[in-house]
C-alpha cells in the first residue's frame, strides 16, 4: 500500500520543512521543504547494500562501510559521523521494532529503509532523544538558557530556540534531517570522556557540543552517541574483539592518551614498546641495561625508573611527539619506586625525600609529603598514599593507610580522602571530578572532587577499580564469583556490561585509552590486549 506522508512543520519566517528530509545545506539558511513519497510494507525483505566497487575499509576500527552507507557517510564525512564501529547487520528498532539493516558509528547510527527511495532510504536512529530520556528522564536539565541572538529561530514543536554557532552548524550540516527538532535549550553539560564542561544541546538525533578553544571549522563536535548506544544495546561484545598487543608483557603497562606503553622481553632483551591506537602500530622506545622499575604516561610525555648496572635508579622521560628522550635525574645510589606523569609535571617516590613534584620544563622540584607513596596523577590532580603505626601498647600495633588528594595548582593543599585497615587500598584512580578506591572486598568509593561526596559501588568480589569521564571499569577477583573477571559500568546512564568472563587465569584492567576509538588496557597473565570500548 502506498502512503503519502506530510510531515511539514513551519517556522517563524514561515518556511516549511520535513523532519524525515535530508537535504544538503549551505551557510546558515534554513532549507526548502519537500514532499517524502514513501512505500510501506509490512514485509521485510532480505536487502543488501554492498554493490561491488564501493567499499571502503577503516584500519583505525577494523570495520568497512559499504554501498548506500559509504554514500552517506561521504556526504557527513569523518568529523560529523566518526568511525565505523560495527558491521552492517539486521537490527530491531526502538523506535517502531521493525527491523532494519544498521551500521554503527562513533557519533551515529545509520538505518537503512528500502521503503523509501533514494536518496531518503539511508536515515539517522533519534539517538539524541534516546539519550537526552535516559540522562534526564521527564526532569529538564537545569539552568538551560534559550539562544535569542539575533538571527535566532524558534522551534514551536519543541519549544525550543536554535541559535548563533549552534544554529549555523546545524543549517550547514545537514539541518533538521540529519539533526533533528531541538528537543532542549543550551546548557552546561560534563563530558563522560574528559569530565570538562562544555556548552551542550541537544537535538533527536545528534548533540552539540561547544569548544571554543578550538579552530574555528571544529568549535561544534558531535557527542559520540553511536558509541554510547553500541556499548548499551551489545554490552556482552566477545573478548575476541580484543587486538593481541604482546605475550611477553613484564611488568605493569601504562596508557595515557592515544598511547600504551609497555615493558617487554624479546630475544633476552628487555625494552620499552609503545603503541599508537590511532594508526594500529607498534614502536619501540628503547633497550633497558637492566630493566624498567615503573612507566607513566600521560600521552604526551613517559616516564620511568631505570636500574642502572652501576647501581641505584636514574629517571627518564620520553617525548612522544619528538621522539627525543631525557635524562631527568641522573644514576647515583639513590633508589626510586612510584611514579606519575601528567600535564608537564613529574612525579616520584624517593627513598630520601618522600613524594616529589618535578616541573619538567623548568627543573623546579616541590616536595609535596615526605610520606607519600605510590603516586597516580591524572587531569591536573595527584593521589598518593601515606602510611601511620598506631600502637596501643608494647606489642599491639597497627598500620593505617591514607589516601590523598591534591591539585597541581596547589600542591600544599591537600584532601585527606580515606583511611584503610592493614588490607590498604587495592587500587585508585582520579578523572575529572571523580576519584575512585577500593579498600574492602566488595566494592569500591567513587568521590566528587568539587561536592565533597562518597557514593558505595558495591561488587561481587576483591576489585582494582579505573575510571575515565563517566566509564568505570574494574577487575573483580575471586570472592563470590568463581575467578577473575573485568567489568563495566557507565555512571551516566547506570548500565553495567562484562568485558571478560570469569577466568581461572589472573586478568587485570590497567588503563582506558583515548584515541580515535576508546579502547581497554588489559592482561591475562603475561599477555597484554587493547578491548574496544565502542564510546
């Protein structure tokens, strides 16, 4: 049966447009409306996309795009749409559960409706509005703020206002077709991925965030709304997804950035590898006389601690973009354990003189505690531990742990965050506003920097807990399950997935990097992996 649908909606300068169109659009004007003729069926049909000669495979995620998909994702490009995150495959819709064929990308997901025709058979799932309901529920954000600048226009099916920059990355990128109705008003968001805040709105099908730091053709990027949904919808992706890094690993990893380096040992030799998870490729570092202590990255810079022959430790850093290494403090009888690095500043645990901050542009060393142990930093903020023996009398004593917090900005002030028994902490780390620890066996602290509160996460067994933006992601060991395993939990939207199933074998999560795809840092054993995070 053939439908005629007429969908116009008219604005205040009285255009009429189609929320189901997808017109190219040029500056800022608002498009011509035209009319979608479209063939329903109740049937669906076996359909393909893949003609010969049209395909294009992404090293960066290890997927193709092909046919009609490829077509479309061209008109995008790569800034508006991201990477291919998935195959094309068949798909139930939330929207009407019908089933469609579907590829997923970083910042959107493609439905293919051979109902229509062309070039209005390829179009984008609502995932802004899926989204904005799992975020916010019935309950607007607050403190959201029409745009009324001049030139602004007002969206009466929605209520809400589109202006300024927003207004004209919206006109020239696809405009409400690709886009979507304005389904909120401007307001301040905290990104899951950094945990920065950034202007935000959001729109049915995409969301707009604001960085004026940058150029101006990149100021509006798109949230990675494909990804999050990905990850929700196909939690339970296989293990074998994972991309085998070494099976030599000696020692903890590390990763910051777009980066994972690692300590290795082939043909007897003992070296320093890293790998770029933008371009897939594996570089060495260099070749250590005796081995690495400990590595820390924060993406620009490594750092380690190196046992010279001679005897005593030496401290090395490593610039990534140029490649060049130095010597920040030279060997001697001096011995080092932990290590950090983060935003120019270094920091070490030495035997003499306790935890320093070194500023590795101007040399400038601050001890921040002559007690502190074990440093992570990330974001401009640095945790340690400090130890206390509290004895009762001549022969009862006890050892306490405290967890400290302190900004780069302001070393000397310091949080005393927690307190743990002789168990200690199992692990920390810092993103954003979120520090998170583990101190008993089933579950960990997750605490708000700027509020000054503790939340309980509880798990079914002994955890090391790591956080990046909104993402937690722990190693849960033998306790009420039955062996090691490594899951996940998005705060945002609260859905839990498992990364790894319970294993005899030791796994441990390390770190979530950051490149053109996010991606887990993990080890089973000696064998070290990278696990798409599909965010």
């Amino acid at each position: 049966m053939l439908t005629t649908h007429l969908r116009h909606k008219v604005l205040k300068d009285g255009t009429k447009i189609d929320s189901r169109l997808r017109l190219p659009m040029k500056g800022s004007a608002i498009f011509i409306a035209l009319l979608l003729v479209a063939v329903c069926s109740d049937t669906m049909a076996t359909i393909s996309v893949q003609p010969e000669g049209r395909t294009r495979y992404f090293s960066e995620t290890g997927y193709e795009v092909k046919g009609r998909f490829l077509d479309y994702w061209k008109e995008g490009s790569l800034t508006q749409f991201g990477f291919p995150i998935s195959t094309a495959f068949m798909q139930s819709s939330d929207a009407d559960g019908k089933s469609y064929l579907v590829q997923y990308f970083e910042r959107a997901l493609f439905e293919y409706h051979p109902e229509n025709a062309a070039p209005f058979d390829v179009l984008l799932a609502h995932l802004g509005s899926l989204r904005y309901r799992q975020l916010y529920g019935r309950n607007s954000p607050p403190n959201q703020a029409p745009n009324r600048a001049s030139g602004s226009v007002a969206f009466p099916d929605t209520g809400k206002r589109l202006g300024g920059v927003f207004l004209a990355y919206w006109s020239s990128h696809g405009g409400l077709v690709q886009n979507g109705f304005p389904i909120s008003d401007e307001f301040v968001e905290i990104s899951p991925l950094d945990g920065n805040e950034y202007k935000v709105q959001y729109f049915e099908r995409a969301v707009f965030e604001l960085h004026p730091s940058n150029e101006p053709a990149f100021r509006v990027q798109l949230s990675l709304l494909g990804s999050h949904y990905h990850e929700q919808r196909y939690p339970t992706a296989s293990a074998a997804q994972s991309k085998l890094i070494t099976r030599s690993l000696a020692g903890e990893p590390t990763a910051g950035g777009a980066y994972l380096f690692w300590t290795d040992v082939r043909n007897t030799s003992m070296a320093i590898y890293g790998y770029n998870v933008n371009t897939s490729q594996e570089f060495l570092v260099k070749t250590l006389p005796r081995g690495a202590a400990s590595l820390a990255t924060d993406g620009r810079a490594l750092a380690w601690i190196q046992g010279e022959p001679s005897g005593g430790d030496s401290i090395h850093t490593y610039n990534i973009a140029t490649t060049q290494e130095t010597t920040v403090i030279p060997s001697g009888t001096a011995e080092y354990s932990g290590i950090a690095v983060d935003n120019g500043t270094l920091y070490y645990e030495s035997q003499t003189s306790g935890l320093v901050a070194r500023n590795l542009s101007t040399g400038v060393e601050q001890v921040i505690s002559t007690k502190g142990v074990q440093p992570v930093a990330a974001d401009g903020k640095v945790l340690w531990l400090e130890q206390e023996q509290i004895c009762y009398d001549v022969a009862l004593c006890s050892t306490l742990q405290h967890l400290y917090l302190a900004e780069l900005d302001n070393l000397q002030s310091v949080t005393n965050l927690a307190t743990s028994g002789p168990s200690g902490f199992g692990a920390y780390q810092v993103s954003g506003n979120r520090v998170v620890w583990a101190t008993g066996t089933t579950g960990f602290t997750i605490y708000q920097i700027r509020e000054g509160s503790k939340g309980a996460f509880q798990t079914g067994g002994f955890s090391f807990p790591i956080i990046r933006g909104d993402m937690l992601v722990w190693t849960e060991g033998p306790g009420a399950s039955k062996g090691w395993s490594i899951k996940g939990h998005d705060i945002a939207t609260g859905s839990s997935w498992i990364t790894l199933s319970e294993s005899n074998s030791f796994a441990r999560a390390w770190r979530i990097v950051e490149g053109t795809h996010r991606g887990l840092e993990y080890s089973i054993d000696s064998t070290l992996y990278l696990y798409p995070l599909f965010r």
